[in-house]
C-alpha cells in the first residue's frame, strides 16, 4: 500500500524554517520560534534623507503552531536574528504563507 501524496504533509515546509527568532513583547512575554527570514526590498524608507540609511527591513515567515503567539504581535514588540535586533511594523495575514512578521532594524 503506497503512502498518499496528500496525506501527513503537515511537516513537508519544515526545511525553510531554518532560523531561530527571539520575540519579546511589550507585555513582557518572550519565546523563540523557528521562522524563515527574507530581506524586503520593497519597503519605503520613512523618509527622504533615510535613503542611504543601514536600516534594514525583514518579512519573517513562522510556523503554524505559533501563530497564537505571533497574532499578539504589536508594532514596537522586538525581534532578534544573529544578535541584530528588529523592531515588528506590523503582522499581515498572507494568503499563500500565512502570518506574516514585517520588522525593521534599529
């Protein structure tokens, strides 16, 4: 009996959550999810003299199972990644991959 494609798949993305993400919210809570990071290129920079700014802008993509802790996500709660630390602009629902962390570094 051949195993079905469609079945037990749940664990098949697990491979591109290769990172360690540390989260501290305001309210003091903190916790480390394994998470996939992609640099967003695509964001405007809050200002005109802030072009040639180190800041730097993530899309950090998380597990399923840790989406109860990320919808509670506000603007101003902190990320860390390879001891840089990021500051959450916003959590979006994404339609395709789920919830979806956009943070800028300080």
């Amino acid at each position: 009996m051949s195993k079905s494609p469609f079945s037990d798949i749940d664990s098949a993305f697990d491979p591109m959550y290769d990172e360690d993400i540390w989260i501290s919210r305001k309210d003091g809570q903190q916790t480390t999810v394994q998470a996939s990071v992609f640099l967003d290129n695509t964001a405007l920079p809050i200002s005109e003299d802030m072009m040639d700014s180190d800041c730097e802008q993530i899309n950090v993509l998380v597990r399923k199972c840790d989406w109860p802790f990320i919808k509670a996500l506000v603007r101003g709660d902190v990320l860390k990644r390879d001891g840089k630390r990021y500051t959450v602009q916003e959590v979006v629902s994404d339609g395709a991959m789920g919830l979806v962390i956009k943070a800028r570094s300080n």
